[in-house]
C-alpha cells in the first residue's frame, strides 16, 4: 500500500526560512577528463574576466558544487589571468556551447531561492551583477520535454526533522519542493505564493489559490497530486509517455522515506494521480 505523506511542521508558519543548502558530494576534477581549457562544441565554460577574456574553465554537465581550495576544486584550465584559481565565486562570464540552456546558481547545490541566471544554447554573454563572482553551482535543464529520473534528494536517509522550505525531511512533499526548486528552479516553500501548502492533498487546492495553473493532464516538469487518502500523495513528473501514461520521481511511495521511480496512468486510484501543478 502507498505510505502517507506527513503533515506539514504546524510551527513553521513563523519559521524563517534557512540558509543555503548543504554542499552535495564535491565531484572531483578526475571524473571531469574532457577538461582542457578550451571551450569545445557540447561545453559550458566560465571566463575569469567580464567579456569572455582571462583564463577559461570548460565543463561537461551539471555541477551541484565546484570546491572551495585546492587541489580539490574545479579550477580555470586555460591561459591567462585567473589561471588555477576555482571556478566557485570567481566568474565573470561565460559561453553555452550545449544543446541545452544552462542556469547558474548563485548557491550551490542548484538552489534557486536566491538568484539564477539562464544561458541559452549558444549564448555568450557576461554574468550579471548578482551572479558576477558568486557563481556556486550550474545545471542543464531538461531539454525534450523530460527530465533524467534520479534521486538527487539531499536529505536521503533521514526520517525526522524538517528541511529548509518547511517540509518533514523523508516525504514526499519534501522531496517535490526539491525536485521544484533544483530542477524547474521555483524558489518554492510550503508557503509559496502566500498559501499554506501542508499536506499532500491540499497542494492543488493552494495552487489555485496562488494563481498557479492546475491541470488534468501531465507534462514534464509538473507536480503531480493524488487526492485520495488521508495526506494525500504528491510526485514530481519526469516525462510523458506517447500512450498516455508518464513517469514520477517520489519519495515516501514504494519504501518508508526512500526514493522511487514508475510509470504510472492518469486516475483516482490509491497509485495514480488525477491533479497536475504546472510552475513552469
């Protein structure tokens, strides 16, 4: 039987909301080979210096977190002034030369509460004046209309407590106010556009509430909220399939406070979904 999704923290209504998320797993520079310092064709790049001069830092896919010092960070490779310092808060432009758009956080751990910035595919242009040499994480958005299924949770493993945007760490409303904020990059809160949001059951009903769209029918990218139940149950949409049915990343569903993806149909059933939140 699906698990409930627990009750939003009764206390946090006078909560302030906490300070950047904690630093994922620091992924090394030896897992990054293709690195040479030169901005190749499916690469993001930093530059030291505002109008893409100084030395060049060249990446290939996401990075939640950059390291702070040496020789553990992730360091700008190319000729010129910057050359061997890290990347994290030391840039000040930048060229997308990836097939999809590229956000840089100003926190790192692709948190979007603060400040982002977009570049398109093929965009080169300066940082702006927040993201300027606060740069401390970037993610390539979902492109094709899906999103990879993954289980990016920061708070895996725990059971108690309450995250940063006033969610029970382990649920399954915790885990799509991440999956919001780190992959669609909606600063989202339980309190977002002025509502409670507390149970699972009660998120389409705050939505409309809030003035965001609510649908019968899933994209990619949506929440999406299953009624039934005494909490209800809420899951985030990573792709649609051409038969109608689409796939979920959750958390709280299949095991107790862990992760779980599946391709499920549009209904009223305890292990379907029949409301859809669109932020995007």
């Amino acid at each position: 039987m699906p698990r409930i999704s627990t009750r939003l923290l009764g206390a946090l209504a006078t909560s302030v909301l906490g300070a950047t998320l904690g630093v994922l797993a620091v992924a090394t520079p030896a897992q990054a080979a293709a690195r040479d310092g030169i901005c190749d064709t499916g690469e993001f790049c930093y530059y030291y210096n505002s109008d893409h001069a100084g030395s060049l830092s060249d990446h290939v896919g996401s990075l939640a977190e950059y390291g702070s010092t040496q020789p553990d960070c992730y360091e700008f490779k190319g000729a010129g002034s910057g050359q061997g310092l890290c990347v994290k808060n030391n840039a000040a432009s930048a060229w997308n030369r990836t097939g999809s758009t590229v956000r840089v956080y100003f926190n790192t751990g692709y948190d979007a509460s603060y400040a982002y910035q977009d570049f398109a595919p093929g965009a080169k242009t300066n940082l702006n004046a927040t993201l300027k040499n606060n740069n401390a994480s970037h993610q390539a958005l979902a492109t094709g209309g899906t999103y990879p299924a993954r289980d990016d949770y920061p708070y895996k493993g725990q059971t108690s407590g309450n995250d940063p945007w006033y969610f029970y760490k382990g649920q399954c409303t915790s885990f799509a106010a991440w999956a919001l904020r780190s992959r669609v990059g909606v600063p989202f809160t339980g309190q977002y556009g002025g509502q409670s949001w507390g149970n699972a059951k009660n998120w389409a009903g705050a939505a409309g509430r809030a003035g965001v769209p609510v649908h019968n029918t899933p994209e990619a990218g949506d929440i999406a909220v299953r009624l039934g139940g005494e909490y209800g149950h809420v899951a985030f949409v990573t792709k649609v399939n051409s038969n109608g049915t689409f796939e979920v990343d959750e958390y709280n569903y299949a095991t107790a406070y862990a992760y779980s993806h599946r391709t499920v149909s549009v209904g009223t059933a305890d292990s379907q979904f029949s409301r859809f939140i669109r932020f995007q």
